[in-house]
C-alpha cells in the first residue's frame, strides 16, 4: 500500500479547472504537459489553476484565454476530481464548454491534439484525469441485481433497470456451477446484450471465462487475487471498502471499482457510514473510476460526482 501524506503533512491544495471542448466532428481537445512542469509529457484537458477569489467559471474562462487564445461560454460541471500526490492535494474540477471564439492554438508552447471520445484512454494521462474519460464515456450507473429467488423477481428487477435506461448491470446471486443460475445468467446476458447494456458476473470467474462476459470481484476475492483474472477485452470491477482494496484494484489493472457505503443503508446495520468526506478521502488515494454505494440513487448523481465519483451503483434504487 502506497503511504501518502496525512492531510497535516500536506503543504497546500491545489485547485485546478479544466474543459472539455469539442469540435464539430465531436473530437475532444487535449493539451501536452511542457518539459519543466510535474508530469511533463502527459496528456490533459486544458485549464489550470484558480486564482484566490476567483469563480470557478471565471478562473476557466481566464485560463482558456491564456492557454489556447479562446472565449469560452462554461456549461455544466462534469466531474471534480480529488488527488493526492506526495507533496499536495489536487482537486480537479472539470466543466463542459459550451461554445467558444477563435482558433485554438497552443500558445504556452504545448502541444494540441483533437482526439476522438474513443481514442481518450490510449493517451497517457496525469492520475487525474483518468476518471474524467469514465465520466465522459461510461455509464453514470451500475445496477446490482437482488438476490435471486425462486420467481421470477430476479429477472423482473433487471427488465425494469433496462428499461430505466441503465447500461451496466452486475448480475450476483447464484452457486457457481449451478445449471439453473447459468440458464438465468445467459437469459440475462441476452437481455442486456439486445439493450446495449455491459454486463458483469459477480464473483464467478469460472463461468465469466465461459461466457466471455465481465467479471465483479468481491472484496475478499481480490485482496487473493494475484493478477486480473480476464483478458483486458473484458470488464474487470471489483468491490472495495479501504485504501488497500482500492490500491490492489489498481495493480491488477481493474476498469473500475465500486466503493462504501457512503449512507446508512439497511444491508449494513450498525456499521458507520463512510459519508462523502470518507469517500473523497479514499478517492483521492486512488486514479481509477469508482462508482459509490450503499444508501444512494438517481438523485445523488450530483453529489457523487462533486465528489470524484464515476456515478452511484445501487440495488433496489433504480427499480424500486
């Protein structure tokens, strides 16, 4: 495990903003770290620091205008981002653009590059702004499948998630090796593949292999783990409850993890919650997407976000 400062070590937190810009054909404009600077060479959405005083928006604005010699109109807020390195806290805070005036151009001598949405994960990137390409291109939701029942509640939960619109599902609950929970499985699959919908298979790894589908490791399943148990075609996610999980995720090279709770939730009776500060307090320890949990919903996209999240991962929210 990583040994980062505690927070009384730290000399300063940085407040950094950034843009995403597209051009006509939906390309994103990415900006080179200079030689000289921390992680030179490195690609990133272009902007930089707030000023004391300064709006968000306006520390943007300004920012664009030096950097690339535009006139922005900042839109909505995408995601903000907190890390942790060796000598300060960065908090990344990312805005959609609008619109802007003139051509953009590297005017602090940085490289430009207009790259298409599915191209941003092949440029290598500051820890940072790893999850503002799953913000940008992955699903904002994860549903988690109830426990299977002899019915057919099971599968009536997951139709309303795919109707609801959820495109990565997690589907738990059966005895691996069980013909019955392979049968329910492939229905599924075929379900959600005919919806557009990603599909992950709690814990077995076995049948995720047979099945070429995705695969979500439990907690106790990775920490044994010594290497990522599927080819990198196909999802690896894994549940987390601590900085140590959440670092062992990230050397087996895990797409994403899923971590909490972060409110009281009925399946974790007398157990604190992690509230948003625990939870930003792990983000920060960690470059790869995770999606919050326990006690949460639609309705807590915004929260989880302003507090570096990919989305909100839940069980009976999206269908209850």
């Amino acid at each position: 495990m990583t040994d980062f400062p505690s927070p009384a070590k730290e000399s300063r937190t940085v407040h950094v903003v950034a843009g995403v810009i597209r051009d006509a054909r939906g390309r994103i404009l990415l900006a080179r770290r200079t030689e000289g600077r921390d992680l030179a060479g490195l690609w990133e959405f272009p902007g930089g620091k707030r000023e004391p005083g300064e709006s968000d928006e306006a520390a943007l604005v300004r920012e664009l205008r030096e950097e690339l010699g535009i006139e922005a109109r900042i839109g909505a807020p995408l995601i903000a981002v907190p890390q942790r390195y060796p000598d300060k806290r960065l908090v990344l805070d990312v805005r959609l653009v609008e619109a802007w005036q003139g051509p953009a151009r590297g005017r602090e001598g940085q490289a430009l590059a207009w790259v298409p949405e599915e191209r941003l994960a092949r440029y290598p990137m500051p820890p940072a702004d790893r999850p503002v390409v799953a913000a940008l291109r992955e699903p904002a939701y994860y549903f988690v499948t109830p426990p299977p029942d002899a019915g057919d509640a099971w599968e009536r939960a997951l139709d309303r998630a795919l109707a609801a619109g959820i495109r990565r599902i997690q589907l738990r609950g059966g005895s691996p090796g069980s013909p019955d929970w392979r049968r329910r499985v492939e229905a599924a699959l075929a379900r959600c593949r005919e919806a557009g919908a990603q599909v992950l298979l709690n814990a077995d790894v076995g049948l995720a292999r047979a099945l070429g589908t995705g695969l979500h490791l439990k907690a106790a399943q990775l920490a044994a783990l010594p290497s990522r148990p599927l080819p990198d075609d196909l999802p690896v996610a894994a549940s987390c409850h601590d900085a140590a999980d959440l670092a062992h995720a990230e050397r087996l090279g895990c797409d994403f993890a899923v971590l909490g709770h972060v409110a009281p939730t009925p399946s974790h009776p007398g157990l604190p919650p992690l509230g948003w500060a625990g939870f930003s307090g792990l983000r920060e320890r960690a470059s790869l997407p995770i999606y919050a949990i326990g006690g949460l919903g639609p309705a807590d996209l915004d929260a989880a976000r302003a507090h570096g999240a990919q989305g909100v991962a839940a069980i009976r929210a999206f269908v209850d």
